[in-house]
C-alpha cells in the first residue's frame, strides 16, 4: 500500500481546487465536504463496509471461485451495495473529468499539484474493481445476467433477467466473468452447482451502468458550447468589420466564401525538422480508461533520428520477437507492473487475448509492485520523459494515463518540461499509402498499418500489442519516415513543416 501522506496532502489541496473549481464536468456544483469525507487510501466502496460488518471479503476475494458465493450478501443488499457505488462512482468521475482543463487553465498557477485528481483516480480504480465483484455477486446469486456492450463512446456492463444461461458476448467485454480464460461453458458453473439461499428477483432498472449516457450528454453539452463560441465570434467580427465593408456593404476577403479550412488539432505533435533524440514509449492496461483501469506493461527504448547512434551503447537487444533487429535503438527498457488481488481475481479475457497477459498473475499478493503504489517508478519514469521528446502512437492515450498516474507528469507538462510527438498524425499527414477508404475513412493509421508502410514491421506479422516491441516497430517506423520525407522535400520539410524539434509542450510561464 502506498504513503497515507500522499493521501493527507492530496486532501489538503482541496481549497485550491474548490476555488478554482466550483462545478464538475456535468455543471454539478461539487461538495468539497463529501470529497474529504472520502477514505481514498483504504476504499470507498459499500462492499467494503460490508465487509468490515462481518464479511470475510478480503480472505474470499482473492479465490473467488472458493468463496465469493459463500457471502451471504441478501440480493437486496447486492443490489443496494451497487446502486450506492455506481452513483460514487459517477459523482467522482465527474469531479475528476474536469480536473484537466482547470488546472491547465490555472495560469496563476494557484493550483501547485494535480496530486488530489489523482489521489482520486486511485481510489475510483479500486472503486470500479469492488462495482464489478458486485456485478459478479449478483451473477453468481442468480440476480442478473451481465454483457459487456458497446454503447456510444464506451463499453458499459448491461444488467438482464437471469435465464439459466450466460451472455453471449462475454470473451467481448473488458472482464471475464468466469475468472476462466477460453472455457466459455465454465461462466455459471460456481452459482448452478452452489445452493441459492435467497429470492433471486431484484429490480434491474436503478442498477444500469449509466456511463455511456453520461459521456453522451457531457459531449452535447461541449458540442453546444462550441456552436455557440463560434456564432459569438462570428458576431463579433461582424461588428468590428461593420465600419470597413464596401459600398455594397460586404467586407473585403481574400475567400469570397469565407471558409478557411479547419487545421486538424493532432497537427500540434508533429516534429520539426531538426528532432533528434527521443524515447519511444508504449503501455499496456486492462482498459481504456485511467480513471478505472491499471498501468500493467510499459516498453521504451531511445533511437536518435539525425545523429549517430551514441558511442558505447550495446550494439543487440533481445527483444521478444527474434526477427527484430535493435538497429539505431539503444536503452531499451521493460518494466512489468500488477493489479490488486480484487482485479487479478475477476480475471480479464480480452487483455489476456490481445496482449498475453493474464491479469490473475499479476496480484500484488503475487509480489508485483502496482504503478500508482510506487512512487520510485514513476520518478525514474518521469525523468526519463522529461530529459528528451517522447513518441507515442496517439500518444493523448499515454498522456492521458500518465496525468492520473505518475507523480509530477501534469506539473511537469504545464510547466512546458515535456514535449510530446505522436506518429499517428504523421501517418495521417505524410503517408501517402495512407488512403481514405470505406473501413477506414480516415485512411489505416493503426500502428501495425503504419510500421508495416513504413518497412517496420513485416507484412507476414503483426503488431504485438507489448510496451517495448511496440515501441521499437513505432520508432523504426518514424526514422525511415523522416528520412524519406527529407529526401523528399516534404513533411517537416515541407512548406508547412518546422523548424527546431517540433512536437506538442505547454508555453513555459515567465
């Protein structure tokens, strides 16, 4: 377990934040009060209380398949447990979706620390991991049927009338109910086989995951307000241009139609045509979201993209796939990182499937150090991002993850100490083979369709979805693309392109 200090001095910024931030990311005025009634170190979760009345939940829930249907939780409990940790859920959420844009826009940094949205991100984890024991509860109590859905801009756990059968779309979703990978007939075999000691009808239509609602009416709502800055904006210009107009009472333009085209915001990570030596970097987690998920791989290696590769470096890498060739890399790094003993036990399928890495392993109480529990980790971390430009393919996913979970990443950013390329717009923007098509509108910008393009990664094989091998096709890709478009005339060299390194930083503040 982390420093409870951590913890103290997080909740000691809280007259910061609630000057600076009086509503959340849904226009709710926050209650500082209830925030610093929360215990963030040990738990917010209704389980837990339950638990500390008399429930071995912490013996239990490290083997599931022993003990979680031993808990003699009524289904009326279940389900208020749930409804009560959904609705916490949602209110720090909310809190914490707006934490970004306020301190980013702090500009008389009255903010020091972003440490308390990420002293809430770490308990909202834990939070999400006891929601989902709940879920699984009510499966194996014959409450409900759960699938894993793809709703708007999120999966969502959808709640359905237990019928004696279990969903369909299991090995879809971002948890494997039957902490069983590849056995899809193992689901309901604990709650068929056990005795059920309690009436298994309970109402449904309050315990919904309403996420994706959320997300949907939060992006309305910014959709809006953009509609209207632009229309105040145009009327503002109106007004300005309304003593310089012609005769006819048009104002002069060099666009007769007044449209300029709208430059793409991922344009801000390309590099400059004097970049050179970077670090690449990638992570792998059980899910999209660092508010809810975990930090489990991370890969990265230095590559220089002008200047020889420094004297003295080791010359070979053993890198997990034997046809990769370290080339121009030097101090490749991998470092592996766990869950809590309450994630590792529900298991995660689809992680397991797209990466290798099966979760129920890597518990804390198998002896693997959590990332947002260590803070020697994320300072060596940090040091390594801020001392050169790193690269990542979108790389808003790695900044993303980064803000919630390593110590001094946001104040670093802010303060303009870290720049950040991303190869995903170049890919968009400078490679031609990169053609719009009906699957891919936007053209195939996948990493594994990128370096493939690129002469990174063989045709015969695919991305391999590790932090460091994904990080060494990534880089490989990015040189030969440079060198190509130097030889060109374009990209960075380019008429629109840059001098000096190029990429996305925050202005330093004078």
């Amino acid at each position: 377990m982390t420093d409870r200090a951590w913890f103290d001095a997080a909740k000691g910024d809280i007259p910061q934040w609630a000057a600076s931030m009086p509503k959340d990311a849904d226009g709710t005025t926050i209650d500082w009060d209830w925030v610093r009634s929360l215990d963030l170190m040990h738990g917010i979760s209704v389980l837990l209380a339950l638990a500390a009345d008399g429930e071995q939940y912490v013996e239990t829930a490290a083997q599931p398949q022993l003990g979680l249907d031993q808990l003699e939780l009524t289904p009326q409990a279940i389900h208020d447990a749930l409804k009560i940790d959904y609705a916490t859920r949602e209110h720090l959420e909310s809190i914490i979706a707006q934490c970004n844009s306020t301190f980013m826009t702090d500009y008389d940094r009255f903010i020091g620390s972003y440490r308390l949205p990420r002293a809430l991100a770490y308990a909202n984890r834990r939070l999400n991991d006891n929601i989902n024991t709940l879920l699984r509860l009510g499966e194996q109590q014959h409450l409900w049927v759960v699938s894993r859905e793809r709703r708007g801009r999120t999966t969502v756990a959808v709640l359905r009338p237990y019928s004696g059968s279990r969903p369909s779309n299991d090995d879809q979703g971002m948890l494997n109910l039957s902490g069983e990978t590849g056995d899809a007939s193992a689901g309901n075999t604990a709650a068929e086989n056990s005795d059920v000691k309690f009436p298994t009808t309970v109402a449904l239509d309050d315990i919904q995951d309403r996420t994706a609602a959320i997300l949907d009416a939060r992006a309305e709502r910014r959709k809006a307000q953009r509609f209207q800055k632009r229309a105040g904006d145009a009327a503002m210009a109106r007004a300005n241009l309304s003593g310089a107009t012609s005769p006819g009472g048009a104002a002069s333009s060099g666009n007769a139609t007044g449209h300029h085209p709208k430059p793409d915001w991922r344009d801000a990570y390309l590099p400059g045509r004097d970049v050179d030596a970077v670090m690449g970097i990638d992570i792998e987690t059980t899910g999209i979201d660092p508010a809810r998920d975990y930090i489990i791989d991370v890969g990265f290696e230095f590559m220089n993209m002008a200047s020889p590769r420094p004297a003295g470096e080791p010359e070979t890498y053993a890198y997990e796939q034997g046809y990769y060739a370290a080339g121009d890399a030097y101090g490749q790094s991998r470092l592996a990182f766990g869950v809590p003993p309450e994630n590792a036990a529900l298991g995660n399928a689809l992680i397991a499937k797209l990466t290798g890495i099966d979760v129920r392993g890597r518990s804390s109480e198998a002896g693997y150090r959590l990332f947002d529990e260590w803070p020697q980790a994320q300072a060596g971390l940090l040091a390594r991002l801020t001392q050169q430009p790193y690269v990542a393919h979108n790389a808003t996913f790695e900044h993303s993850w980064f803000m919630l979970n390593v110590a001094g990443y946001a104040e670093s950013y802010r303060a303009g100490r870290i720049t950040i390329i991303d190869t995903l717009p170049m890919s968009r923007q400078w490679d031609p083979g990169a053609v719009p098509t009906n699957e891919h509108p936007y053209g195939d910008n996948t990493l594994d369709a990128y370096a493939k393009r690129q002469g990174a990664l063989d045709s015969a094989h695919n991305e391999r979805h590790l932090g460091l091998e994904d990080s060494h096709i990534m880089l490989v890709a990015m040189k030969h693309h440079l060198a190509a478009l130097k030889a060109q005339g374009k990209g960075p060299w380019g008429s629109t392109g840059r001098a000096g390194v190029g990429g996305k930083s925050c202005g330093r503040k004078r």
